[in-house]
C-alpha cells in the first residue's frame, strides 16, 4: 500500500508540475495518466485481497 501512495504522490507533482512549468503540459498529461493506471491498480489489488 505504501508504494501505491509513494506512486501517487510522485505521478500528482508531476501533473502539477507539468500544468504550472509553461511547455510542459505532456508532462501533465503523462502525469494524469499514470495517476489514473496506478488508482486503479491499487483498486484491483485491494479487492483480490478481500
């Protein structure tokens, strides 16, 4: 769990990153989507878990 956090935190500043730095919004769009991948890849491994 912990490193479904540390994942998110990092794709999170990544998008904010990528918003705020002018040139960089693919960073942004990267960012989101790895968000997106990794919430729901710690939405599947909690539910096998259960």
């Amino acid at each position: 769990m912990g490193l479904i956090i540390t994942l998110l935190i990092i794709w999170l500043v990544l998008s904010i990153l990528g918003l705020i730095i002018e040139g960089l919004l693919w960073l942004a769009f990267i960012g989101l989507v790895l968000f997106a991948a990794t919430v729901v890849w710690g939405w599947v491994k909690r539910r096998a878990r259960t």
